[in-house]
C-alpha cells in the first residue's frame, strides 16, 4: 500500500499547509506552503491516500455521560448534551460521535466549525487533492485503552486517552489534563516528544517519525461524515462548465425540434416531448419568462453569442486544453461576458502561468492574467 500522505492546516484559514509524504529520500516535511506550492506537490502524490489532520486545539472534544436508553433513542440526539457548553449554534458545527464505551457509559465527542472545515477541503480540491479521511491530530499517537500517549513540542502537549480521544493543551496544563481524563487507575502513560526522558525515550521523537510510525487509524473518529461523506463519481459535468453544456444542449434542441416535429405523428408523444423542451430552456434561460416560439428564441441566443464577436465554445475549448496539457486543477471560478471575454480565477504556479498564457495565445486569445494573492489564486482574463 502507498505510504500516505499527511496534510495540516498550518493557520486558521486555508491559506497555508504543513504536509508530511514519503519519498525516495525517507520521509520529509514542509512546512507553511502556499496552495500554488502544495499543488505543485501534488502532483507527485498521484494515487496515493491522503489523510487531512485538524490541529486537536481547534476542535471542540468531549465525553458524553450517556445511559443505553439515551442510545435507544437515537445517537443524533446525543449531540445537544453539549449545547450549554459551545458559544455558538449547534448547526455550525460538524459534530461526530465514537462508540459508546459500556463500562463507563461514555461516548467520545469531537466538533468543528463547519465554515472552516468546508475552506480547507475546498482549497484541498482546488488543488486536485481528495482527501479520504480527517481526523484529529492527537489521534495518530496510536493510544489503547490501557496506554495513553503524551506528545509535545515547544508550543503545546498533545494528550491520546484511546483511539478515538485526544485533547490539546499548554504545558503547564497537562498534569490538570491527565488527571481529568485518565480512563481509569491503573492506566499509564508514555510520553513522547521534548516530555521524553532521555533514558526511556520511544522511537518517534519527532512529528514526522511519529506520522511515518503512525498505525493505519482504522478506529479514529472520521469528520466526512454527513454532509461532508465524499461523494460517488458522478457523470455530471462539472458546474464550472455549465457555458459548454448549455449552449450544446441549445444546439441538441433546436435539432431536437427540427426532427421529431416531422417525424411524430402521435399527439401525446409531441406534447410530452414540447413540455421537456419548455422546463429545459427554461432551466437555461430563466430571465426568458414568456415563450412564444421556441425554436426562434433558442435561435437567437445562438446569434446573440456569434454576434458578440466572441466564440464561446472555442474559448472554452481552449482553455479546457489548456489546464488538461498542464495538469492543472478545475477554476475555482469561470464567467463569460460578450464584451469583456473570460474572468477565470484559479490556482497556478509562476511557472505553469507562463504556459497557461502562450497556449492561449496560441489559439488566438489576447491574455492578461494577475500576479497571485495570499492564497496562491491567480485571475486571468482572456479574449479573441
């Protein structure tokens, strides 16, 4: 199996990212990349795992006294024990639940702010990552239930209880830590990282030892849950190239019309047929509220866009050609005006910029295109 990828958000925004990869060399870090960095990297990563951990003291983590009737009644439900101790609404939060420990009627809780979840997994994808599973950093201390991990650097401690609980805190907190969490008297504790002593000290001093030493986590608490499950492939196309598929379902249409108005016969066949031709114009253009004749308005959509002295499809073509030959990711935006061309914000590096410009130019397209901002998204404007 290939060694997965580890991937952390190095500030509160998607702005910047630590990573964590094996490679011919061992395993290395980088630390504070920009997107247009870490997608660059990406690119090497290709069909290899990658495993998004949220920083433990950006999460909100519990245990939850539950009784097995409360079980019965739903493990949603569950969820609202904490509603006095969180300071905004419980919508906000992308809350999941472990399994329920019998013997001290407790259940594992763990919450992050949705927003800030879904901008992380957003930036992810815009730089052609797909992330299979999140967890919570402490996690990957690989603690038992009767060995819990203590983990530190100079900026904090990391505390593992089990597999499916961890907590962060400074350092002069930890003994407070322990005691509140210890799952029983005869639990102990290794400890790892600065807190080692030199004597006993465990393999996995630091960050990157401990990811390449980390267990496969198949009991760790997984926040794609909800709405945030990864989808199945889908055939759609994707809505950022919602200008090619509609301008080819107009052209399907009008052919669509020419054909079965001479070749039908049968009445409820042809009306069936007008009624799913109306919802699907109307789908496309929804500014259109009255519809005369439909053939004559679709037609002059077409000759509104060959008038405007733009080629839409020949755009969209090129640029589509373009980002594939570069193995660039999708824009994070795309719109179209038939004065101004293309307005089309995306993530490249320097590097891939000038290349993205002369394939443009190459077919015909006068370009211009901005120096990239914080986040590594680039905007370029092109026209024929």
């Amino acid at each position: 199996m290939a060694a997965v990828v580890y991937l952390r958000p190095a500030s509160a925004g998607p702005e910047r990212w630590d990573a964590w990869y094996a490679d011919a060399e061992g395993w290395q870090q980088r630390l504070d990349l920009t997107l247009a960095q870490l997608h660059e990297l990406a690119e090497t990563w290709s069909s290899r795992p990658v495993q998004l951990l949220l920083r433990t003291r950006d999460l909100f983590v519990s245990e939850l006294d539950v009784e097995p009737r409360q079980l019965r009644q739903g493990r949603e439900g569950l969820r609202f024990l904490i509603e006095d101790q969180v300071s905004c609404d419980l919508d906000d939060l992308q809350i999941i639940l472990g399994q329920w420990d019998g013997r001290r009627k407790r259940v594992p809780l763990m919450a992050v702010e949705r927003e800030r979840l879904s901008s992380w997994l957003e930036a992810l994808a815009a730089c052609a990552i797909q992330v299979g599973r999140v967890h919570a950093d402490a996690l990957v201390l690989g603690a038992s239930a009767e060995t819990g991990v203590v983990w530190a650097d100079q900026e904090q401690a990391l505390l593992a209880c089990s597999a499916q609980l961890g907590y962060a805190c400074a350092h002069e907190h930890l003994p407070w830590v322990q005691e509140q969490v210890s799952l029983d008297s005869t639990m102990s504790w290794q400890r790892r990282g600065a807190l080692a002593d030199a004597d006993t000290a465990e393999a996995g001093q630091t960050w990157p030892d401990l990811l390449a030493a980390a267990p496969d986590l198949p009991a760790a608490m997984n926040f794609l849950q909800g709405d945030f499950k990864p989808q199945r492939v889908s055939s759609r196309i994707d809505r950022r190239w919602w200008q090619v598929a509609a301008l080819y379902l107009v052209a399907i249409l009008v052919l669509a019309l020419d054909f079965f108005s001479a070749t039908l016969h049968e009445q409820a066949l042809s009306q069936s047929l007008a009624r799913a031709n109306v919802a699907t114009y109307q789908t496309l253009f929804p500014g259109d509220t009255r519809i005369v004749n439909l053939a004559l308005q679709i037609q002059g959509h077409l000759n509104e866009v060959q008038g405007s002295g733009a080629n839409v499809l020949k755009g969209m073509q090129s640029l589509a050609r373009a980002l594939h030959e570069l193995a660039l990711p999708a824009p994070l935006k795309i719109s179209y005006d038939a004065r101004s061309g293309f307005d089309v914000d995306l993530v490249v590096d320097a590097p891939h910029q000038a290349r993205l410009r002369q394939s443009l130019q190459q077919a015909g397209f006068s370009v211009r295109m901005s120096a990239a901002d914080a986040h590594g998204v680039v905007s370029l404007q092109f026209h024929d």
